[in-house]
C-alpha cells in the first residue's frame, strides 16, 4: 500500500521560504512522477507543480519564478520549497502521486494517491 | 476564478441522482484532455474518485459515473447516500497553465 507522508514548519514568516518534506512509503519514487497540491482553508485545490523523471520539473504559471522541487532517491523522499511567501501562501499542502492508470493498454495519469497534507501559515 | 467552473454546491435527497458540470474549454476540456474527479470529505485529503473521464478506480461504487462531451464534463451520482456527503472536483490538463482543477462543488444529502 502506498502511503504519502508529508512534513515541515507549520509557520513561515513572510519574505522568507517555506520548505516542505514528502516521505512516501510502498513505491519507489522512481516509478512515478510526483506532485504537490495547495488548498487554502475552505477554498478549493490549486496545482502547485509536478517532479518527473526524478530531475525535470513544471510548475504552476502562477508560481514558477517561486518553487523549487526535488528529491532524494536514497530517501524516497520529495522536497518542496516556495521562496518569499506571502499570507496568500497558507494553505495545507499535499504530495500527490501522479500515476499511469492502465485499462486494456491504454494509461492515463491521474493523481491516485494523496498524502493527508501538512497546514502552512504564513505570518507576517 | 477557476479555470474549470462548478457549481458551487448541489444537494438532493437520499436516493436521488445529483450531477456535477464541470465546465472548461478549447485548451483543457476541449482539447481532448481526460478529465478526473475527485471526492474530498470533510477533514481529509482528496481522493481519486474517476479516472479519464468515466472510469472508477477499485473500491468506488458503482453509482459514480463520469462522463464528458465537448468542453465539459459530468459526474453523477446515482442513489445518493448521506456519506456522499463531500466536495468534488473536477481536475484536467490545460495546455496554458498546466494541470487545473475546478473550484469545487459541495453535495449536501438533505
């Protein structure tokens, strides 16, 4: 069973930059590419940015001059890191696993596995 | 505002049938991108709930449906149960800003 476990600083000052962990257990993190995930308290999820390929990244538009991913193989583990954060930047962040779902030989990605998400808040 | 659009909440009696629209355009729903659903209930993360439009992982009920023409896209639940109780999302590829999700849409059992 795969699980993802997500873990850091429940409080960033504003300006500077917050740092997420995301240890993930029963895959290989070489075997998938790897997400993270916002959602501001009662607001709705918004797609921070994608690992594959365990080096190349993409992120969101909105954010990219600001996130930095990566990972540690040896670990299995992911790092998130979103530099001079803002109070628009609270929000419980999710590592997702971003997998080919295969049926009849045709895969599609979807994200299939969540971890249970860590609150961030930025103070100022 | 989302690039994909919802309806804020829907509700419906036990048993009854609910949809969800979920509305894009050319360049994600339009485009041919599969389109996913996800259910979160309160006080937990997301779960994958459709694949690629209408297909259920394993351990989903069979009345969730997903279906999608044009540049939208549906979920239905058909015998609503008071555990269906949750906010769905829709989530699709857009080929301007990447992945995207709806805003959410809130199902209340009455």
């Amino acid at each position: 069973q795969v699980q993802l476990q997500e873990s850091g600083p429940g409080l960033v000052k504003s300006s500077e930059t917050l740092s997420l962990t995301c240890s993930v257990s029963g895959d290989s993190i070489g075997t998938a590419d790897w997400s993270w995930i916002r959602q501001p308290a009662g607001k709705g999820l918004e797609w921070v940015g994608r690992i594959y390929t365990r080096v190349s990244t993409e992120s969101n538009p909105s954010l990219k001059s600001r996130v930095t991913m990566s990972v540690d193989m040896s670990k299995n583990q992911l790092f998130l890191r979103l530099s001079s954060v803002t109070a628009a930047d609270t929000a419980v962040y999710y590592c997702a696993r971003d997998h080919a779902i295969c049926v009849s030989g045709i895969c599609y990605d979807a994200f299939d596995v969540w971890g249970q998400g860590t609150l961030v808040t930025v103070s100022s | 505002q989302s690039v994909l659009t919802q309806p804020p909440s829907v509700s419906g009696a036990p048993g009854q049938r609910v949809t969800i629209s979920c509305t894009g355009s050319s360049s994600n729903i339009g485009a041919g991108y599969d389109v996913h659903w996800y259910q979160q209930l309160p006080g937990t993360a997301p779960k994958l709930l459709i694949y690629a439009n209408n297909n259920r992982p394993s351990g989903v009920p069979d009345r969730f449906s997903g279906s999608k023409s044009g540049t939208s896209a549906s979920l239905a639940i058909l015998g609503l149960q008071a555990e269906d109780e949750a906010d769905y999302y829709c989530q699709c590829y857009d080929s301007s800003v990447s992945e995207v999700f709806g805003g959410g849409t809130k199902v209340t059992v009455l």
